[in-house]
C-alpha cells in the first residue's frame, strides 16, 4: 500500500529528505478532508463534495481522462456539477471528455465548466498550432509516451494536440468569481503565473486551496523559450496572496498536498523567494550586458 500522500507530505517538508517519488503517476484516489479527495495522476483533479454533487478541480489529460474518471467513480457516484480548470494547458483540461461522457452515459446533466477568460483564446491557439504544439512537447518532453495524447511515433500518426472532446468552459471571469458548491462558497481569484489564464481557488469555510501549477513540488516552470511568456514576479505576488489566506490544507496539481498553515506559509514563501530571486539574478544580469546565452 502505497504511503498516503498527506503522511509523505509531511515527512519531507519536516525532514528535507524525499526518499520516495512526490510526483505520482498511479491513479489513485486519497481522501484529503472530509468531503474531499484528489485522483494522482501526470496533473491531479481535485474533487470536492458539495450538496448532492461533486466539484472538480481539472480534468487530467487526453490519455489519462477516463482513468482519472474511474478512480473517481470509486469515491463517489455523485454526479460532477462543476468542472473548474485552474488554466488551459492540455494536462489540466484534455480529459474533460470523459466527464462529460460519464454523465451522460449516467443520465446526468453536463458538467458545467469554468475558467479564466483567457482559456478561450488558449485553446483556439492549440486548435491553430496543433502540429507545432505536438513538435515542441515532444522535445521538450522527449521519448516518453504523451501525456497529451497518444504515442508520437511519426508526423502522420499522432493525435491532435488537444482532442475535439475537450470543453469550452461555459462561463468565464476576469479577476475574481464565487462558484457555490452546495453549502459551500469557493473563490476562484485570477492571477498570472505560469500561464496567463491561471486561477488559484480558497474555500474559506474549510480553508481549503486548490493552486493547479503554481505549486508543482519542482523549481518554478517559469521560462521556455520555445513557448509563451510566463510571469515570474506576477508568480510571486499571488503566492503570497495565498499565505495571507491562511490555508490549512494545500492540493496542487503536480506532487503531493501539503496540510497546516505553517507548512503551507513556509512552501509557498520559498517558491516566491525562488522567483523573486530569478528574477533579481536576471535583471542583474541583463543590466550588466551578459549575453542571452549566459543569462
């Protein structure tokens, strides 16, 4: 049996030490708090029970949709009344087809979808770009099998970058949203980070937070130079805005949860720290007229 992640969590914020993977690929469902669970997958879907209805926070991807699906299945049989992505990228929203699939295949009504304004535009981009968004993750992620799709094995057959199944969300907000959830208020705030879409969500009566890929128990994914700007201090600051919530338990989307307010403070103070300092190291730098190759 697996060690619960909560438990593992906690040993190696405490201790320093990782003697066993923190980013787990495995399916399975952990209960979290009472009322809440996450399926381990490449990107995790968070799921919260509200009413006669569950929440979930990201869809996983294309190739891993269905498994994360059924996990679920094995927690609750509710039917999902809301799918929120925390941003765009095609791990977090490329399994959104086998949600909606296991509601209708269940009777039920369609989950309804959201996201930041800015998903839109994200995913006209990867339906315009889709070849070269396949040819960039493929060697940025080299010869392992897709977690986007199938396996690349040649340009004539592979998948497309993000499948025609995926959801559009169905309502969309710029800075700030409140989404009930049975008898529960959860605020989904926007902010940039890794993406320009991205939205951090706070359940102030559990002090729950769902961060998506700010929090990815790696250093910072801030900077690639074959894809889009990302936004290393505008990172930092919402962060910090996360510590002054005061959370008591933390889900990303990459790696394990983390529970009680002093540990979460200290993980998300040393990312911002991270970036904060990038971002110093670099200016200097540039100011100092170091070539782009040595920054």
């Amino acid at each position: 049996m697996a060690t619960h992640p909560l438990d593992l969590s906690d040993r190696v914020i405490d201790s320093g030490v990782v003697d066993e993977p923190v980013n787990r690929v495995n399916a399975d469902v952990w209960e979290l708090d009472n009322g809440l669970a996450y399926v381990e997958s490449f990107s995790h879907s968070v799921v919260m029970r509200g009413g006669d209805g569950l929440a979930c926070f990201d869809a996983s991807s294309a190739g891993s949709g269905k498994q994360v699906v059924d996990a679920l299945r094995t927690w609750s049989t509710a039917p999902v009344s809301h799918l929120v992505y925390t941003h765009g990228h095609a791990d977090h929203v490329g399994g959104s087809g086998a949600f909606i699939a296991d509601a209708a295949a269940r009777g039920a009504r369609r989950p309804h979808v959201v996201g930041h304004a800015k998903v839109l535009a994200r995913m006209q981009r990867y339906e315009d770009t889709s070849d070269w968004n396949v040819l960039i993750n493929r060697r940025q992620f080299g010869g392992i099998r897709s977690e986007m799709s199938a396996p690349m094995n040649s340009m004539h057959d592979r998948a497309r970058f993000l499948p025609t199944d995926t959801a559009k969300p169905d309502e969309t907000f710029d800075d700030r949203l409140d989404v009930r959830i049975g008898d529960q208020v959860v605020q989904l705030h926007h902010a940039r980070g890794e993406t320009d879409d991205h939205l951090w969500a706070w359940v102030p009566e559990k002090k729950w937070m769902f961060t998506g890929d700010f929090v990815i128990w790696n250093f910072p994914n801030a900077g690639n130079p074959q894809k889009v700007q990302r936004y290393a201090l505008e990172w930092a600051h919402a962060l910090r805005a996360m510590i002054a919530q005061g959370p008591e338990l933390l889900v990303p989307a990459h790696g394990l949860p983390i529970r009680g307010k002093k540990r979460i403070a200290s993980v998300l103070g040393d990312i911002a720290g991270a970036l904060e300092a990038l971002v110093q190291q670099v200016l200097e730098m540039m100011n100092a007229g170091e070539t782009l190759d040595s920054i």
